[in-house]
C-alpha cells in the first residue's frame, strides 16, 4: 500500500522510508508541511504518517486543512513522548492514532496497517473473499488453505482489491497505490498483474467492467 511520510528530520525520515518500504509500503515522503497538504489533497494515499513539528506548515494545521477539505485518509501522528496536550490537539484535529519517538518501526507498520484496514471497513487483521486469506502483516495468500506465492506487485494489487471488495477501480486508481515516485509504471503492468492473480488464484475472483475498471467479489458468483 502507499503511504505519505511527512517528517522534516532527515535521519529519522530515511530511516522510516527505508524500513517501512523493507515491510511492504510504497512511500512518499515530503519534508514540510506545505507539501504534506498538497500531496493529501492531490493523491490517493492508504494512510499519511504527520511529524507535527514541521516547517513551512505545522502538521496540526494541515490535518486541520486537510479534514475542512473532506480528505478522510487515515492520519498516524508521530509526537514526543512528553508531549501528551499535543496528542490531545493532534486527536481533536483529525489525527487516527498516534506514536510515539523514538519510532518502534514493527508498531508503526503494525499501526497503519490497522487504520488501513479500519478506514475500508475490514476489523479482522486478515482480509478474505471467496476462498482467499490474506494476511497483510506475514504478506502471505492462502487459496484454499494452500499457499501461494504472488510477487511483490501482485500481492500489493490483491490487498489493494480486497480492501475494496465489490468497488469497482480504475486503473489509474489501482496504478496509485502501487507505485511511488519516481518508479516507472508500464502501460499494461496492471493488466499484466490482474492476468497473473488470475491464473494463481481463479478467474472468478478478479472481474473486469468494460470502460470503467476492474472488480474483485468478496463472494463466490453463484452456480
């Protein structure tokens, strides 16, 4: 899933973009509050990860931008750890949850997977449809009981689906959450992608609605 990172320190900054890519995040990351919004307000993130200290615009005001505007992406707050009244404002303004530095970066992964999962209406920490498990933390499938093996892409394109079950998305929509910046999307790697989940995990579960998207159904069609 892709993720906004927005935290001015550089340490600490490359480290979470680092780590957090290691366990499976597409990260963007930004280094000033003016950018955070502009990136919120034009780009479909799963979840932003908000320094509240940051320069050029402090974090609670883009939060606070950012809800007037109706933008509902999931916010972590990252905060000093004696700084609970900032928490406090960081909550009231619109934040989803906080942690607290230093970053524990399993809790955080942990974390936004959580608000992720919460944010599409999925309270179990593995997301099914038809006879599919996936387990987002191991980043492992399972068809049938039987494990499957699905490249990195792949497994990023079904969570994608799954957290969306029976939504219809759009190439465009789908080519935002796989990719960061700067990484080159090919013309036809979604479809490539949807081609391989397919022949692993069944043609029924992927379908394609002409001129619109593609749909994954949580339930088996009926015979």
């Amino acid at each position: 899933m892709r993720i906004l990172l927005a935290e001015d320190d550089p340490l600490l900054g490359d480290g979470l973009r680092a780590g957090l890519k290691q366990l499976g995040f597409q990260v963007d990351w930004v280094r000033d509050g003016e950018a955070a919004e502009r990136e919120l307000q034009g780009q479909a993130y799963a979840a932003c990860v908000l320094d509240l200290g940051l320069p050029r615009k402090d974090g609670l005001d883009v939060l606070a931008a950012i809800r007037r505007a109706g933008i509902l992406t999931p916010v972590l707050v990252l905060t000093a750890r004696d700084a609970v009244p900032e928490r406090i404002r960081g909550l009231d303004a619109g934040a989803d949850d906080y942690v607290v530095k230093p970053v524990d970066l399993h809790e955080l992964a942990a974390r936004l997977r959580a608000l992720v999962r919460r944010a599409a209406g999925q309270p179990q920490e593995c997301l099914s449809a038809q006879d599919v498990v996936l387990d987002p933390a191991a980043r492992s499938v399972r068809k049938a009981g039987e494990l499957v093996v699905l490249s990195t892409r792949e497994f990023d394109l079904l969570q994608a689906f799954m957290l969306r079950a029976d939504r219809v998305l759009s190439r465009e929509q789908l080519e935002q959450q796989l990719y960061s910046w700067g990484q080159e999307v090919e013309s036809n790697a979604v479809e490539v992608h949807i081609h391989n989940l397919r022949r692993k995990l069944g043609a029924a579960l992927i379908h394609t609605v002409r001129g619109v998207g593609y749909m994954l159904q949580r339930d088996a069609p009926k015979s």
